[in-house]
C-alpha cells in the first residue's frame, strides 16, 4: 500500500511539472511557469525512487507507475482542467491499473 502512496505522490509532481510546461507552451502563460515545473519534475524523480523494488528493477517500478499515472491523469483532467472523463476513459485505466498491479506483484523466477 505505501508503493500505492509513493507513486500517487510521484503522479501529482510528474503531471504538475509536464502542466507547468504546457501551461507555458500551450496556453500562453508566462515562462516563468517553468520553474515550479522543474521542480515538481525534479520531486517526481526523487519520490519514484522511494517505491520499494531492488535497485537494479528501475524499469519495473517504471512500468507499474504507468497505471497510477493514468488514473492520476484523469483526475486532473477532471478537477484541474473541468473536463469529466468518460466511462471508456475511467474502463481504460481500470484495466492499466490491473496491468500495473501484475507487473508488480506477479510471482518472479528466481
């Protein structure tokens, strides 16, 4: 449950950087958004090192991020940015959330 925490806290840095950026290459606003984007950028790289996996599974820790990454997505779509997902959108991620959870915990050779 704490790699859940880990990787929520790593989802809100990662989407709150990548905003900042298309914030100011999208929507116009002021490049001085880039700073607080290097910064949760810089945080999300620091917490995603926090999930505990052996040092040498980065790639696996990686890989299982993506499920709560996507449904991190969709609920700032939908409270940032005002815009209510669909049940095809919230179908999509439930099924990358089970994905991530065998990526993760799936039974490994030794």
């Amino acid at each position: 449950m704490k790699n859940y925490l880990w990787y929520l806290l790593a989802s809100i840095g990662e989407i709150g950087g990548c905003f900042a950026f298309w914030a100011w290459l999208r929507l116009g606003k002021s490049i001085g958004w880039i700073i607080p984007g290097i910064i949760a950028l810089s945080l999300f790289a620091i917490i995603l090192t926090q999930v505990s996996l052996p040092a040498q599974m980065a790639g696996r820790a990686y890989a299982a991020y993506g499920g709560i990454y996507i449904i991190s997505s969709l609920v700032w779509l939908w409270l940032i940015e005002g815009v209510q997902p669909s049940q095809w959108d919230w179908i999509g991620a439930g099924f990358c959330l089970i994905g991530m959870s065998i990526i993760f915990w799936g039974p490994r050779s030794s």
